[in-house]
C-alpha cells in the first residue's frame, strides 16, 4: 500500500475512477474494445459490456488484471500494442476491481480520438442540413431555358447553370458574366428550380421585384447581390430564406434597416457590405441577433493631408506608382495605409511585406502589428489604387496583391 493511497485517518481511500480506470481505459482499451470496435468480440466502454472480463470483489479471478499483468513479451498481454501499463495504472485498476468494480451509473466511455472527435464537432458552428429535392419536369425546363439564353441573348450569353457538385442535384446559377443584360423577367426562371443552392446576381439590372422569385428558394446558402440596385424593400422579399449562409451586398443601396431582414437566418456567417449603406453600428446590432456572424465593411479610406504627404517624402516608404490590382495609374484619394510604431517594425514589414501581410486587421490600424504598441503617425507604409473596386479588391485578399506593391 502506498501513502498516496491512504486518507487522513489512515485508512486506504476509495479508488478515483475517472483518474484510476477510466483514463487508462480511454487511452489504452476504447479504441479496440469500444463502440467501433471490439476485437475478440471484447468491449470495455461500460461495467455491462466488460462484465465477461471483471469479478466485483475479486482481481485475482478477473480475466482483465490477469491479462495486464502478464510478461510484457506474452502474446496474450493488455494492452497488445505499445508498453505495458505501469505498477501505478495496475494497482490502481487492481484496487478498483478489489473494491467492487463500481461504474459511474450511465457512463460509456470514449477513445481518446472518440473524445477528440467530440469536442470538435461540438465546437463547429451548425450547418443547415441540406437535403436535394426531386428534379420536376417544371426545373428541367427552367434550366433548360436559362442555358439557352432565351430571352436574354444568344447561347453564348447565357448563364451558367449547372450541378453545384457531381454527385448533387443541386444547382449553381451565374448570371454575372453577361450581368448588363439580366432583368427581372430574365430570371423568372428560377422560382421553379427548387434544388437552387447558390446564386450569382452580381452586376445585373435585378432590382426588388426580381429578387422576390427567389423568396421560395429555401436551399439557396450562397446569394450574391453585388452592384445590383437592390435596397433594404429588396431584402424583405428573401428574409425567409432561413439556410442562408452567405450574402453580398456591395455597391448596394442596402442600409442598417434592410440587414432587420437577415436576423432570423440563424446559418448566416458572411455578410459582405462593402460601399453599401451599412455602417459599423448596424453591423454590431444584427450581431447581437446572430453571434456567428461577420459583416465585412471593408475598410475606411485614408484621409490625404499636403502635410502627412510631405512627411512621406521624407521617408524611407513612399507611394506605389501604380495600382497592384490593376496595374493602372493611381488615384490619390484610394489609399490603404499600414501605421507602425517605429521605423524597426516599419523596416521590417517593407522587406517583406508578403510575410507578415496575414497581421494585417484593417486600413490605418492603431495597432502596431509587430508590437502591438500605438503607432507612431510618421510611420506609414502606403499603398495606392487606382479605384475604388481595386482596392475594394484589396482588402477581400491583401496576401494575394501585397507581392506586387511597387514603391
């Protein structure tokens, strides 16, 4: 008997299950005796399933303590695989058995990768459980009819329409690419396609009126409204929409009054709202509605002064002659400005920009993103574009247009 294994009066205290038998279980036994698995038709996840191997009151009678006390070179050893356990591990299982076997009531236990496995999935965020509907006559034709281009153009201007994956009947649809010729009427279409999934209405003549055939589409995940004239009434027509996990509102007239709309899909992770009505404080409210989302607004022009341009010159970092994006002249007044608190930090990120580009957390931080001290004003590492989309274009993936920053 060790002293570990006395209490306060002297007495040996009662074996802790859950430190003693349990976590040897879960590391050593579960994966090949458990719920997934049970080689020799052998379970140890719960007191019923090992009753065939366990004598309440007796070890010395118990099939289980006489296996894992058996020579590590024994074929018939517990565990087979890796050491034998140690004294401590089959003292403690020795004095559990000894003591009466007994089980926590109800409890099964886990593989350390079962238990893994759990945690994870318990800590991702829900999906919506998607199911294909059957495909009608009524969608065949309307697929049929948008890859045609009927109504819209010739062939060569339709839509792309098609499976969203091999072995999936739902649909993607892609009106982006011909977007200057797509009116309302153009997508009537899709109120009979009951497998649409995700939707590209960027860049169209789609107004309110025209989102409303899509108010039904209840397996619809990903809707892109992008540079269309949808505002905050348009948004009504879908706010049943309740799978949605994706929308993008930039360069819409949609407001803090239209996000209202979105607040009972509880699926929604991305917002994109982009030089949309939108602000910061509407963003925060449909986020205390909805915790997992993220309203991305893109971030704030920097504001050009003759003076803070002239401490530039002075500097070591100076304007990009052209855009990164579009490799363009730039426009001035379309800035994307990087502060830091000293010329070391600024020194080290001008070198190598790309490195440290996934610090970034958005334009004329406060921050300095090496030492996360306040920056110095003097500082600065400035990138110019030529427009508003460019940079725009930017700030949705900085790491792939850092690289061909030019000053």
């Amino acid at each position: 008997m060790t002293l570990g294994a006395l209490g306060l009066n002297g007495l040996r205290a009662e074996v802790d299950f859950a430190k003693s038998v349990q976590s040897v279980f879960e590391a050593r036994c579960i994966d090949c005796h458990g719920s997934k698995k049970q080689k020799g038709d052998l379970r140890l996840d719960s007191l019923k399933a090992a009753a065939s191997v366990i004598e309440p009151g007796k070890s010395g009678e118990s099939e289980l303590f006489k296996r894992i006390i058996l020579p590590a070179d024994h074929e018939d050893i517990m565990p087979p695989k890796g050491d034998p356990l140690s004294k401590e591990q089959i003292d403690g299982i020795k004095a559990w058995i000894d003591e009466g076997a007994k089980w926590p009531e109800g409890l099964v236990l886990l593989s350390e990768r079962e238990r893994a496995e759990a945690k994870a999935a318990a800590s991702r965020l829900p999906v919506p459980d998607i199911k294909a509907a059957e495909v009608s006559d009524a969608e065949k034709a309307a697929i049929a009819k948008l890859s045609s281009g009927e109504g819209i153009g010739d062939q060569a201007a339709a839509p792309l329409v098609m499976a969203l994956a091999q072995d999936t009947q739902l649909i993607y649809a892609n009106f982006r690419l011909i977007g200057k010729n797509v009116e309302d009427k153009h997508i009537a279409p899709l109120a009979d396609i009951a497998n649409l999934s995700e939707l590209d209405l960027s860049n169209t003549k789609v107004t309110g009126a025209g989102v409303a055939t899509i108010k039904n589409s209840k397996r619809l995940t990903k809707l892109s409204l992008a540079g269309t004239a949808v505002d905050d009434a348009a948004l009504k027509n879908i706010e049943g929409l309740i799978n949605l996990m994706s929308i993008n509102l930039y360069n819409t007239k949609v407001t803090d009054a239209g996000l209202a709309s979105l607040k009972n899909m509880k699926f929604l992770r991305k917002v994109y709202g982009w030089q949309s009505g939108i602000t910061e404080k509407g963003a925060a409210e449909l986020k205390k509605a909805l915790p997992n989302v993220d309203v991305n607004l893109g971030f704030k022009l920097a504001k050009v002064e003759p003076k803070e341009e002239k401490k530039e010159e002075v500097k070591q970092v100076s304007f990009n002659k052209k855009c990164p994006v579009s490799g363009k002249d730039i426009d001035p007044t379309k800035l994307y400005t990087i502060n830091f608190c000293c010329n070391n930090c600024l020194g080290n990120f001008t070198k190598d920009p790309a490195k440290h580009v996934a610090k970034l957390k958005g334009s004329d931080n406060k921050k300095c993103i090496f030492q996360d001290k306040d920056v110095d004003a003097g500082k600065k590492f400035v990138i110019g574009f030529c427009c508003g989309n460019c940079l725009g274009g930017f700030t949705m993936d900085p790491a792939k247009h850092i690289a061909k920053v030019k000053k």
